[in-house]
C-alpha cells in the first residue's frame, strides 16, 4: 500500500504542501495542465529549488496578475482575490475538466474550510466568502495537492503529531492569536501542541486538507520509506526549519493467510436516535457528513419510547475523527448523545477502470483478493452520462458494463 506521511514539525500550509509534493517526483508540468483547467485568468505557477537551514525543498508561489494588495500570511502568501463564496468555488471545480478524484476531494476540502468559517462567522457555508483561503493562491494549493496525491498514486495519508506558533495571525475580520480560529474549528478532535515561534505556522487551509486526508497522527510505523520531498515555507524560524517534510512509502495492508491483500483500519460507528427529523433533514445530512469526511451515512427505522416512530441516524467515520464527528452531529440535529463503537474494517484493495459497451465507455470499480476479481461495481455517475447520451435506461448500461466482468 503507498502511503504518504507528513511530517508537521513546522506546521503545514498549501504551498508547503505544494512544494514537498513537487520535490516527491509531481512534475511542474503536471501541476500546470491540471490547474489549467480551472480557466483561472493570469494564474502562474512557480516551483523553485532554494535551501531552507541546510536542507533542500522545493518552494512553491502562485502569482496572479493584476495582483492585488492582499496581506501577508505566516508563510508568506498573498491574497489576491477576495469575495469567493463556497458555491462560487465549487461550481467552478465541479465544471471543470478535472478528475474526478480531484474534483470530489478539492471540493470536500472547501466544504471542511466552509463549514469552519461558516460556524465562526454565524453564515451557511454556501454564503461564506473564503477572504483569506478562497483567493486564486489557495484554490490553486488545494486543487493542486489533491492534483499530486493522485498522480503520486497516493492511497493513505498520514501525519505526525502538529506544531503550531504561538504568535498573531492578521484576518480579514482582525488580528487573531495563532491557532487561526478557522484552523482550531476544523481539527477539532486533532491532538495539537504550540512551540515557542511567534508565528502562524498551520493555516486554515493546510488544517483543512490534513482533515480531509489524513487518516492518523503520530509516529511513522511499519513504513518502508522511498523517497523524501521538502517542501519550503517563506519565513524564517529560531528553533527550526520552516520546512514540511514529505514522506513517501510503502506499508504492508494487514490481510491473513488466504488474502494477504486485504486492507484493515479502524474506524468508528456514531449513532443517535431521533423521533423529530423530517426526511427534509435527515437527505441534507447525508450530504453533509459525506463532504465533511464521513466515510458512509445510513438509517434504520425504528420505534422508540411510547411507540413512537423513529430514526436512528449511523455514521461510519475515521477513527481520528470521531469526536469532532459526534459533536458535527449534535449540531446539526437536535441529538442530546451519540453513542461510538469502534471497529475493523476488512476493505479490498480497489481501482477504476474503464470497459468498452456498445453505448460507450463506462467507469467499473474492481476489488481483488486472492489473485481473483471479488467485486466488480459499475460507477452508476458513469453509467447515467452514458445512458443520457444514447437514450437508454440506465440499468441497460449497468448490465452492459457487467458483461465485462473477468
């Protein structure tokens, strides 16, 4: 399984991120095509060999031109856009020609952020204006990272133990004590410790795709390591290198003896029961806790107290995650508790591929073990665009695409 850790000993910002995904073997050029896409007037992406206390990384910058006035961030980036909603963002990633990896991931992030600085500022995260991480730099940081994790072929993420200064950070609505209040919402449940640097050093945007992606904190076990990237932030610390450290490896997926290619983690199941949600709010929530991260969200109708009908509302989540999960859905519903179980997951190791019907080409997801095909599930998003351009019902597509199983 390859696995990427990143190692947080001076924090993590977009561009550092960036910038360590270039030094790990990302082509520049393949961070141009695929932000091209995004039809941003102006944009340039610039990769830079510097060394940074002895060490040698890779310094990332997105310049726009007409640049705006902006202001500084701990590691030096520019804002030069402003008035970005969250629906702005992704309608424009969602439109665009990109993966659709890197769409659904890039969007997720923005969802993370839009929910953050949407509970801090009293807005829907639709109507939040991402001042600081919705300009042109920080849409090129996020859709660029998840850019590098699929062309990397990056399947875990995880991260060490996170270090953030102890100094001010200039917002749009003020100057704030690091942690950012965005940064401190979206890894909530995250263990955190401060060091003595006077600066900014995880911004909202680098908390945000550790949110996303990350699926642990702590030490590097078991990780065989291949290659190591740096990448380099713009300010210059007392009792370390600003420099985010890239690690990309190779970790054996626990299976048994019959198949040793299965895939284990932990996760946990949050449940709740309720007897006062509409299907209104209980469909919005799905969708919600999908983009947040959540990993699957089901119901079960049941009766309660007084035969009272009810739901009980089921969220299968990263075990790193679960407390800032239950607390999402406290929030969200008028649950009083929610109750976690811890478990295993058993999971086939996956991928797309592409099978050739007679109504055109269709996206199947293939799951081996044992040296055989185990499951074989045409991607239903795939089978509808190919049923509405040859004016066929769907299942006519699905059982076309099925044909093709080995």
């Amino acid at each position: 399984m390859k696995v990427l850790y990143l190692d947080c000993f001076s924090g993590i910002s977009g561009d550092m991120l960036m910038g360590a995904l270039c030094d790990l073997g990302v082509r520049p050029e393949v961070f141009r095509k695929e932000l091209a896409k995004l039809k941003v007037c102006g944009m340039r992406l610039e990769f830079r060999r510097e060394t940074v206390s002895g060490i040698r990384g890779v310094k990332f910058e997105c310049l726009v031109k007409p640049a705006g006035p902006g202001h500084r961030h701990g590691h030096g980036k520019s804002d030069p856009g402003h008035g970005r909603t969250f629906s702005d963002i992704r309608r424009m990633i969602e439109r665009s020609k990109l993966s659709a990896f890197v769409r659904r991931r890039a969007v997720a992030v923005f969802s993370r952020l839009a929910a953050a600085e949407g509970k801090i500022h009293g807005r829907r995260p639709d109507l939040v204006h991402f001042h600081e991480v919705g300009a042109v730099d920080s849409i090129a940081d996020i859709v660029g990272v998840c850019v590098g994790l699929e062309a990397l072929g990056v399947e875990k993420v995880f991260a060490s133990e996170l270090v953030d200064g102890r100094g001010f950070t200039d917002t749009e609505h003020g100057r704030f004590p690091a942690p950012a209040p965005a940064t401190l919402e979206i890894l909530k449940g995250v263990a955190y410790s401060q060091c003595e640097e006077p600066f900014e050093m995880i911004t909202p945007t680098g908390a945000a795709v550790l949110a996303k992606f990350a699926d642990s904190f702590g030490p590097m076990r078991n990780l065989t390591i291949s290659r190591i990237g740096h990448g380099l932030g713009t300010r210059r610390f007392e009792s370390r290198p600003n420099v985010l450290r890239a690690i990309l490896g190779a970790m054996p997926a626990s299976g048994d003896a019959n198949f040793p290619e299965l895939e284990t983690d932990r996760v946990e199941v949050l449940e709740t029961n309720l007897d006062d949600a509409s299907p209104e709010v209980l469909g919005d929530l799905v969708d919600r806790a999908l983009l947040r991260g959540a990993l699957d969200v089901f119901f079960t109708p049941v009766y309660m107290k007084k035969n009272r009908p009810g739901t009980v509302v089921s969220l299968l989540v990263p075990e790193s995650r679960s407390r800032d999960f239950a607390l999402w859905l406290m929030e969200q519903t008028s649950a009083f508790g929610v109750r976690a179980v811890g478990a295993r997951r058993w999971k086939l190791p996956r991928e797309i591929i592409r099978v050739r019907t007679r109504f055109g080409p269709v996206a199947v997801k293939v799951g081996r073990a044992g040296g055989r095909v185990v499951a074989f599930s045409p991607e239903y998003e795939s089978c509808r665009q190919a049923a509405a351009r040859a004016g066929v019902p769907v299942q006519r597509v699905y059982q076309a695409a099925l044909k093709h199983r080995p």
